[in-house]
C-alpha cells in the first residue's frame, strides 16, 4: 500500500486501502460504494444492512447480503411493514442472516416508519438527498478518512430520523449510508473508481 492508502491490486486497478482484502470487498468498491442511487428500495436496504453492520465487519455483511434479500423479501419495505411475531421468530432461527432480535425488529419497525415518510415527504430518497452535503474542494487524504465518522449533515439526517421513530440509525451509520450510496465521493485521490463516481454524481438527477 502507498502512503496515500491507495492499493493496486494484482489486476492492476487502484482502490481505496480498505477494498484490496477479499473479493467481496473489490467488487462492492468498484461497481457500488460511492454511486448515487435514488431507488427507494436499494436506500432502505442499505440503511438497514449498515444498522445489522454496527459492531461487525461490513464483509460479514456483504457476504450474507442475499441472505438479507432473501430473508427481508428484498427489502420491499411495505411487505417487511407487514410482517409479525412469528416472522421475527424464523429471523431468529435464520443462519444466513445476522441474527439479531434487536437489528431484526429495527428493520421491521423502520419499513413502517419509511411507508410513513414516502406519504409525507414523497419518497425516501427525495427525503434523504435533502441532507446532501455541499461538495469537498478536494478529497479527503487516508488519514482524514479514517478518522471521519460523522459529519453535520449525517448528524442531521440520523436526528431526524431519529425524532420519525427509526432504530439503529446513530450518526456513524447513517454517515456509511451516506457514503454508500453517493452522497458523498469518499473515494481517494489516486483511486481508480473516484472519477467514475464523480462523472455519476455529476450526472444523477437528485429526486
């Protein structure tokens, strides 16, 4: 790795120092973190799947994802709004998933929240570009990334949702999300997929 916490790999492609480790996390880094999505149902999987994250691994995560789909009927939050007692039980009983009753009932407790601000806010993903950041000068250096958790707006949009009735969506998680799904370009300079995440963002048409 240089000091720039840029990795080339032995494909040749330059990544981000945390991408280089498993196959997993070179695929999600090249084709995913960092793009602009604006599908409601790819947001709410991810804001879930970085809840289930919190205190584990997110290759833990990544390699259960379909797991996930499978098991949260693909993140289709107006079915998991739906689900009981009994669905909470088999979760439980669910090796291909996280099995968290705490992460499990926040997911289903936040698909009813989420059905609740697409009637007042539109969508969710109109909602959550509203707590887009204004653009870095420049990007950040390793050091600096590794060191960022937080920022205002990840505090604003986790307080929001917050004071809506969401669950495991603290300041660090949603600043994950935000990173994820573009509303931020925190890949590093030198990195192969940082303009390609910039050229996306340049092109995306916030809802």
């Amino acid at each position: 790795m240089n000091d720039d916490g840029i990795v080339q790999g032995e494909d040749g492609v330059r990544r981000c120092w945390w991408a280089d480790s498993a196959p997993e996390y070179r695929a999600y880094h090249d084709t995913e973190w960092g793009f602009p999505v604006s599908d409601d149902v790819r947001l709410f999987e991810k804001l879930s799947l970085e809840g289930f994250q919190s205190g584990l691994s997110w290759l833990t995560i990544l390699r259960k994802r379909e797991g996930f789909r499978r098991a949260f009927a693909g993140f289709e939050f107006g079915r998991i709004a739906r689900y009981s007692d009994r669905d909470v039980a088999r979760l439980l009983a669910d090796t291909s998933i996280v099995r968290h009753r705490g992460k499990i009932e926040a997911v289903i407790n936040n698909a009813r929240r989420a059905i609740e601000l697409v009637g007042t806010e539109g969508s969710f993903a109109a909602y959550v570009w509203r707590f887009e950041p204004s653009p870095r000068s420049g990007a950040l250096d390793r050091p600096a990334l590794r060191e960022l958790s937080h920022t205002p707006e990840s505090k604003a949009l986790a307080n929001d949702l917050k004071r809506r009735g969401w669950r495991f969506v603290g300041p660090t998680t949603v600043y994950a999300f935000m990173q994820a799904m573009g509303l931020v370009n925190d890949h590093l300079h030198g990195c192969d997929t940082r303009p390609a995440v910039e050229r996306a963002r340049a092109r995306f048409a916030r809802p």
